[in-house]
C-alpha cells in the first residue's frame, strides 16, 4: 500500500467500470424518482404555496395526509430500521475498527523475494508487473508453475 495514499481508498466515479457507472447512474435515478413519487402531494402543495399569488394556497383541497404517511410509512421505517442497524453495528465493532484504523501496512515486499517465495523468475514478475494482462498456470497442487506477460 502506498503511504502517501488517503485511506480509505475511493474508487473515482471516472475509474469505475462502464457497467458500473451506468447501474449506479440508474439505481440513484430510480431512487430519486421513487422518493418524488413518494412525496408528490406534499411538493404539489410547495409549489401551489410559493406560485403567484405568493404565499396563498389557490386550491380549495389540502393533502390528505393519512394517504401521503401510507404511502411514506414504509420508506420511512426501513429507513429508520436501516439507520439503526447501521448504528447498533458500528456500536459493536467500534473497537475493532479503531484498531485497523491505525494500524501501519507491512514494508512493500521486494521483487527477489516476491519471485523467489514462488519459485518463480525475476525477469518475467518483472515483466508482469509493468503488463495489463499476465497468464499464470498452475499445477495440480494448485501451485504456480509459470508467468506469462501479454499484451493486448
């Protein structure tokens, strides 16, 4: 690990995956719209309050709020639920997750050893590391046998 970089490690929206980009753009939309769907009386009340004339509601009807908490109370307790879990979690592994957050990562392991310690060659770990595609073959004792850079 790289002492100058930040913990925890972000993964950039940029450096995410085409797929991934795309599912999480469309899960935070659907969210989003869930949410408006959810709260469209009240906000259609918002908007009746602050249109011309300002400040006066122009419909003679007020939001039947009964029907706005059954169609919100669901939401609202998972969300509650939710945050609690999450609460009562970080509550129980509190202390473990302070010890980790201090600890210091081990010396970066040098090519020899990293290449003698698999019996394998220093030229091609070398070689495999500077690649964006390496194929490693194993044997039968689920050892590695060899490493083979390639590029695209």
């Amino acid at each position: 690990m790289n002492a100058g970089a930040p913990w925890p490690p972000i993964i950039a929206f940029s450096r995410a995956t085409r797929f991934v980009r795309f599912r999480d753009t469309l899960l935070t939309a659907a969210a989003w719209a869930r949410l408006l769907y959810l709260m469209r009386d009240g906000l259609r009340l918002i908007f009746d309050y602050f249109s011309y004339p300002i400040f006066q509601l122009t419909h003679p009807h007020s939001a039947e709020w009964l029907a706005v908490w059954d169609r919100m109370s669901t939401f609202l307790i998972f969300s509650v639920v939710a945050m609690l879990w999450l609460l009562l979690w970080g509550l129980i592994h509190r202390r473990r997750l302070q010890l980790t957050a201090h600890l210091a990562p081990p010396p970066r392991l040098a090519l020899e050893q990293h290449a003698a310690d698999f019996h394998l060659d220093l030229a091609a770990v070398e070689r495999s590391q500077e690649a964006r595609i390496a194929v490693v073959n194993f044997d039968a004792d689920h050892r590695m046998v060899s490493l083979s850079p390639r590029s695209r």
